[in-house]
C-alpha cells in the first residue's frame, strides 16, 4: 500500500462531508510509502454520528493451480482496543467476491472474532491497540477467477467514537 489509495478505491462512505472515511496516510505505516486509513486526517473518526465507509481493491485474477491466500497488517485504534466496550463495536470486516458474481461475497475476516488479537493487554483486559499481522485467508473459492477485496469498517453506533480507527498496511496475496 501507499500513502495513496493506490490498488484501491472508496466504494462507500456513510457521509463523505464529514471529513471521516478511507484515505492513504504516510504515518502511521509499518513500510513505506505509507497505509490505508479509516478515520479523519486531523484526530478521531467521532462525528456525534453513526458512520462507515467501504474500500475496494482493484481487481485481479488468481492463479488456477495453487492455494492463494490473504495477508495484511492492521492497527485498529477503537472502543475495544482501548478497554471499552465490546470488541463486536467499531469493527472491520474483510470480504471477497468474484468480479461476475459480486452478490456472491465470501466474508474473509471480522475484527469481532478476535483471532487474531489485535490489542495489547494487561491482567487480562485490552488496554491499546498494536499492529497485527492478519494472515493465512483463505481464497481457495477464487482459484482461477478475477477477485476483489473489500475493507469495510462500521461505528454501528454514535457513542465512543474518540480514537484514530483503522490502519492498513502491507496486503498481500500470497501463493504456494
């Protein structure tokens, strides 16, 4: 990833004026140029509203002879991450669908499941976020065919919404 949304475009964004939404950052990122960001260019993705936004990859073709699977780099900075809250509030879900049957959309990931833990924690409780590699998902059902990615993240709700949101860096597809 880049410091742009190179490889990726906004697909959806709850209200595209109030400044929060997907956008590519240079800091914080793991590798250069920069990541993928969901949250405002100048603090928290609090807008007294419920809001969310989409991304898409561009799409791509798998190769029909080996296993294929997904691999990014998140920092999720939200309720849960800090302590609050349920860990199923302000979350990322990471889904693909073949380019011919986008209705048929295959949930990848979902930060609510917690697998795998994306926050630091002392005696037991979440207390800050940390990067986190999210690897080895599987896109066997796409083997052959032109694919898109989709990064969504949802507030769900207007409460709490005071932290920086999501950072995406290094995605990868790897084939064995």
């Amino acid at each position: 990833t880049s410091g742009s949304l190179q490889g990726f475009q906004v697909e959806e964004d709850s209200n595209f004026a109030d400044g929060v939404g997907w956008m590519g950052v240079i800091s914080p990122a793991l590798s250069t140029p920069g990541s993928l960001h969901y949250g405002s260019a100048t603090g928290t993705y609090a807008t007294g509203q419920q809001n969310s936004g989409s991304i898409i990859s561009n799409s791509f073709t798998l190769p029909s002879t080996t296993i294929s699977q997904l691999s990014f780099w998140l920092y999720l900075d939200n309720e849960y991450s800090n302590g609050v809250g349920s860990k199923e509030w302000d979350h990322l879900t990471v889904s693909a669908y073949r380019v011919d049957k986008p209705s048929e959309e295959i949930m990848l990931w979902d930060s609510s499941s917690a697998d795998p833990v994306w926050w630091q924690e002392e005696a037991g409780k979440a207390i800050a976020p940390k990067w986190t590699n999210v690897s080895d998902l599987d896109l066997t059902p796409f083997k052959g065919r032109s694919v898109r990615l989709r990064f969504a993240f949802d507030t769900l709700d207007e409460d709490a919404n005071d932290y920086l949101g999501v950072y995406l860096d290094d995605i990868k597809i790897i084939t064995t």
